[in-house]
C-alpha cells in the first residue's frame, strides 16, 4: 500500500477508493429520488430532476446498474474489514452511550465500528435484492419473462429493500455530519491521528505499527 | 379521453379529492354468455370505434382469434370446450376490462391521473399521464392491461367512456346481434340479469348465475354464466377476484408508513444533532503527541 502519512494526518482512502464510494454515493441518491417519486405521490415531483416523469421510469433501472456494479467493487475491496467480533457485540450492547457521544470504556474499535459493519452487511442484502427484484420488474424488458406473482412480490421486495436501504443511507450521511473530521476521509481520503485515536483505535495502531523503527 | 372531467371519483396517485361535483348514474355492462354466439362483432367494433387494427395472426386450433388481449385488441372472444352435464358445451366469453369497483390499477398506479375511476363506474386510462411502468398490470386480478410495444404505453377497454359521456353505448353493445351484451345503469343490468337466470334455471342450469365479484367491490361489467358455480369454465375467470394481497401490502399500509418513516429517520437526525450534538476531536492532544 502507499500510504502516506504526515505527522498530522494519515491515509484513510486512495484516490481510486473515493471515486468508487462517490460514483456509488452519486447513483445511490439518483436512484432513492428516482423511485421515492413513483413510491409516494408527495414525492412524485422528484420525476422533474430527471427530465420527467417517463424518462425517471426509464432510467431508474440503469443507474441501478451502475449502482450494483460500482457497490460490487466497493464490496469487494472492503468485505474482509467488516466481520463482526465480539468487541462489536459489546459495542452495539452500548449502543445507547454511544449515541450519547459518551465514549469512555467502550471496547477498541477496528476499521470500521459494528453500525459500520452491520450497515455494510445491510448494503450486501438489500442491493443484491435490489437487483434481482429490480430485473423481474423492469418493463418493458423483463418483467413478461415472470409470472405476475412473482412481479408482485418482487415490487413489493425492492420497495421494502429500497426502504431499508434508505434508512441505512440517511443514518450513515448522518454520521459523517456527527462525527466531525470523518468526511475528510472520503474527501481528501485522509483522517486525523487524534480522530483515528479516537475513533478508530485499533486501525490506528495498525497502521502507524511501521513507523515505529 | 376525459369528457366527463366534473365526476371523476378517483385518480391514480392522488391524495386530495378530484373534481367529483356532477353525480351520473352507475352504468354497467351485462355480457349473457348463455346467449352469445361467438360471432365477434363486439371485437371488430371495439377496433372500429377506437381506430386500432390488429395484425394478422396465424391458427394455433382454437377460434379464440388474436390469442390474447393486446394494446390493438381491447375485448377478445375467449373458447372453451368442456364437458358440464355430461354433454359437450362451447363456452364462449367476452373478456376484457371489468371496470372495478376498487380497481387494482388504479391502486398500484405511481402516476397522477394516468388511471381515472368515474363516478358512473367506469375504469379509464390516461395514456399521455402513463408512464409505462406496468404497475397497474400486477395490480390487476383480471391480467387485462397491455403493454403497448409501440409506445410503452398501457391500453385497455375504455368501456366506450367518449361514448357513454355523450349518452351512447359502448360501441361492442351496439355491434352484438343476439343482445348477449347489453348496456345500462348498474341496477337496471342486475334486474334483467336476474330475469335471464330465472329463466336459465328452469331450463335447467340450476348454478346459472351472475357474476358481479364483491372482492372487487363488485364489477361495472357482469357476466351471466350458466355456471356461475365454476366461473374458472370460462378460460380462468377467476372465483373469488381480489387484488392481490401483495400489493394490497405494498400500495396500502406500507406506502404511507415507509414514507413517514423515511422522513422521521432524517428528523431524528437533525434533532440529535441539535441535542446532543456533534463528536468532535480534540486536536490539541495531537499537537503533544507527535
């Protein structure tokens, strides 16, 4: 790896890392207000943002595409960071101190934190669903492949799923806003080493083990 | 097309009420089975009004002639053979839109207006509002809308809405031969339907019957069938019709319900921030550390 690390800030993502997280980020949230505008009238004005109402049931489904190829790199290059430990259960057993912005005892985090993990796991689910529910409705290329029940089950899946997902997607922009100095990582692709002490630990020590000579 | 703009008793994806001042009568349509003799003068009339021509099939044994409801051909003459009372009887069934009550459609429409509900009853699509996502096609529990190839547009029976609003019947009524189909207001169908059953019981279709679903809230086109006990005689009409529960699920409770919830989980968001507030670092200890 090639990182670097000065000694204020260390390396979180590379270049290549961040594009594919915004690539994701910049479909993920063409996709929530394309279908959010045909999942609730209240939203259906969203379908002017993509040239109209016709165009938004067009292209919904390729930016799903996109999304599901882009998330699938991203995944892949992530997965072996977000295996729950037992650290991780005791964390989310505190999940009430954490919210509360009371940090003290709470056992040594890793990469990633158990809502990081829980939430990456959560993506895995539903986007695979996503995908999969998506292709039995897409009209007018797949859907008449399907019997109509399984077309009625899976609108009812990928609305479900897109609800999950959403939820998860408002919680984890949310967290980047909470907790100060994290947007930076996927920025600039740096963090502090106070926010890495802080937040992180363990990866901390991970990381700035070979500086040690 | 909306002629009658001032009776319009629901709208697809529409919260607040739609111009419904003008109160008409319930019409429906009566298709007497028992009477009918297959000679598909209803479906020539049908593409004659609407100015729709369909291609030209090929035979794959039956009479039924397209094979299937398209976008071209709205009303379609539907054979059966079957052995009812020990004897050989040709089951011949007009189908196309029945004109819910509660149309599953209209539930499962995303788009404003693109599916309208008159107050006379009767079901009508919207096309230049439709967007083509095929929604209304598993919202329905009778499989009717059909995707155009063409245009991506979904098209169905009208039940001649440009003609009953100016006091015509439906164009199928006035091309049928036998009165096998006949056309007038909900109440007056369901008394010459009941007259028609009454006479086929003395000749011995004891189940005849008319077929008006309540799953559906009751239809705005009936059949009489001299076997209403087994309506899935007739090329699968369906029992006991309902929307599916599926979409009953999804376009009923959990619309609302994922909506209010999406828009409470970004409230409690901002809420936690002005509360408890944001995580911040101290950056002064990284001054000391080096």
């Amino acid at each position: 790896m090639t990182t670097r690390h000065s000694p204020r800030s260390i390396d979180r993502y590379s270049p290549s890392e961040r594009l594919n997280h915004w690539i994701t980020a910049i479909t993920f949230l063409m996709l929530a207000f394309s279908g959010l505008a045909l999942f609730h009238p209240s939203m259906f004005w969203f379908t002017q943002v993509f040239g109209g109402p016709t165009w938004t049931r067009i292209l919904h489904p390729y930016i799903g595409v996109v999304m599901f190829v882009s998330f699938s790199l991203l995944a892949f290059k992530f997965w072996r960071h977000n295996f729950l430990t037992r650290n991780d259960i005791v964390w989310l057993r505190r999940i009430g101190d954490v919210v509360r912005n009371r940090e003290e005892g709470l056992p040594e985090v890793d990469r990633y934190n158990a809502g990081q993990k829980l939430l990456f796991w959560t993506m895995i689910g539903t986007i695979s669903l996503l995908l999969l529910t998506g292709i039995v409705i897409w009209r007018p290329w797949f859907a008449h492949y399907f019997p109509i029940d399984i077309v009625r089950l899976a609108l009812l899946l990928h609305a479900v799923c897109a609800f999950v997902i959403i939820c998860g997607i408002i919680v984890h922009i949310y967290a980047a806003i909470w907790i100060k100095g994290t947007l930076g990582a996927m920025v600039r692709g740096t963090v502090t080493r106070a926010w890495a002490r802080k937040h992180h630990p363990g990866w901390y020590k991970q990381v700035t083990e070979g500086e040690k000579h | 097309m909306a002629l009658q703009s001032l009776d319009i008793v629901r709208r697809s994806a529409t919260t607040t009420p739609s111009p419904q001042q003008r109160q008409t009568t319930e019409v429906a349509k009566l298709i007497d089975v028992t009477k009918c003799i297959g000679c598909k003068a209803c479906q020539s009339a049908c593409m004659e009004w609407n100015d729709l021509r369909e291609e030209v099939g090929i035979n794959e044994g039956s009479y039924t002639n397209p094979h299937d409801l398209t976008a071209n051909s709205w009303t379609l003459m539907r054979f059966a053979e079957t052995e009812e009372n020990g004897t050989l009887e040709w089951l011949i069934r007009k189908d196309g839109c029945m004109h819910c009550a509660d149309p599953g459609c209209l539930k499962a429409c995303p788009s404003p207006g693109a599916i309208i509900q008159y107050a006379n009853g009767i079901v009508d699509f919207h096309e230049e509002n439709c967007i083509g996502c095929g929604y209304c096609i598993a919202g329905c529990p009778f499989d009717i809308p059909r995707l155009s190839e063409k245009d991506s547009k979904v098209y169905k029976c009208t039940l001649c809405s440009d003609r009953v609003a100016v006091g015509l019947e439906p164009a199928c009524i006035k091309a049928c031969p036998t009165q096998a189909l006949v056309f007038g207001s909900k109440e007056d169908m369901i008394e010459h339907a009941n007259e028609r059953i009454a006479d086929l019981k003395e000749r011995g279709f004891e189940n005849a019957g008319l077929y008006d679903p309540p799953g559906v809230g009751g239809t705005h086109v009936m059949y009489v069938l001299h076997h209403a006990d087994k309506p899935e005689l007739y090329n699968d009409l369906p029992k006991d019709p309902v929307i599916s529960p599926t979409v009953g699920l999804w376009k009923g409770i959990f619309k609302p319900l994922a909506t209010a919830a999406i828009f409470f989980t970004a409230l409690a968001g901002f809420f936690h921030y002005v509360t408890v507030g944001p995580n911040e670092t101290e950056e002064e200890d990284e001054e000391k550390k080096p």
